[in-house]
C-alpha cells in the first residue's frame, strides 16, 4: 500500500504526521504518541534507537528546563521554588512525547523510503519552484549527498558538503526516477492538506 503512493504523497503525509503531533492534546497526544513510538520499535528499531541516543541530550535538557524552571505548584514542597513543579511536569511530559513522536517518525520514514525516492518526492514538491530560479536540481543534489554520507562522514569532514563543489562521490551515476502525480496522489494530498487546515483552525 504505501509503496503505491507517490513519493511527495508520502513526504505530505509524513509532513502531516509532524503537524499533527504538534496539534494533538491530552489524551490524543499520548494516544498518538504511544502508537508511534510502537510503530517505530516494531518496524524500525534500529534507527529508532540510533536517532533516540543521538537526542538523548536535547531530551533531558527540554525535560530540565520545563520540570524545574516552569511556574507553578512544587512537586517537592521542601525545595520550594527551586525544585520541579506539577506545571512544569506536565509540559515536560507533553513535549517529550511530541519530541519522541517526530524521531519515530523520522526514523519509520527513513525505514520505508531509501534515498533516492525521498529525493525525487522532494523535487516534484519543489518543482512549482523551479518557475521563479529556485534551483530545485541542486537542492536534491545536495540533499543525495548529505543522506548519503549521514552514516559515513565525508573526506575533509562535514565542511567539505558545503564549501566543495556539488559533484556525487566517484562511483556509479544516480539515477533518481520521477513520475508524475497520479490522481489518487492528487486527492489524498488535498484531503491531508484539507484536515491539517480544519485541525489548525479549532
């Protein structure tokens, strides 16, 4: 089912996902949350678990910063105001949650699509760009290359990626398949971008 989808459909969806993290409270956003954070332990552990250790101290500071700096009731009333709050918990807990969820879901992303497709969803997303000088050919060129060498770091380190020329590493050409929109594309694009734009306005 999902490798039917176009590849911008299925960055729109992704892109849909994250806004709706964001959007979600309550009990939806630990019901999501949970899902998602299942979903990636059972369908992209490894990269799950990659991208948790990578984030492991923005974790822990966005959980310091809320518990411990926000106003509010203290959770520890012999500390006073210089311990954690109930307020300051409960932001702590959502927006760990909403943080947890954009991993997982990068991570489940990154499990289902290589590459390449990404990259040619992206240029037909980009594409409308390309009418005003946007160099949309470039800008996947270079997006190929840093995916590329996200897991093995380039000769002359990460500063080589922007200052060298935006030649691929030697080796066989990329090849990168775009195809048009299918009407089915079409529609579940706009239904998504149609729900996103009734869920921001409540």
């Amino acid at each position: 089912m999902l490798n039917s989808l176009h590849p911008a459909t299925r960055l729109v969806g992704w892109i849909a996902l994250i806004v709706c993290v964001q959007l979600a409270r309550g009990p939806i956003l630990w019901g999501f949350g949970f899902v998602v954070v299942a979903s990636g332990f059972l369908f992209a552990r490894q990269r799950s678990l990659r991208l948790l250790r990578r984030a492991r101290f923005l974790l822990a500071v966005l959980v310091t910063l809320f518990t411990f700096f926000t106003p509010g009731e203290a959770l520890v009333s012999a500390l006073g105001q210089a311990g954690p709050t109930h307020e300051g918990l409960a932001l702590a807990a959502g927006h760990g949650v909403r943080l947890l969820s954009v991993l997982f879901l990068v991570a489940l992303l990154l499990e289902t699509t290589d590459e390449r497709t990404l990259v040619s969803g992206l240029m037909t997303l980009a594409a409308p760009l390309g009418a005003f000088g946007f160099p949309v050919e470039r800008l996947a060129l270079r997006l190929l290359l840093v995916m590329a060498y996200v897991e093995r770091q380039p000769e002359g380190g990460w500063k080589a990626l922007l200052d060298g020329p935006a030649d691929l590493p030697p080796g066989p050409a990329v090849c990168i398949r775009r195809r048009p929109l299918a009407m089915s594309d079409r529609l579940v694009m706009l239904a998504l971008l149609a729900l996103l734009a009734w869920g921001a306005a409540r």
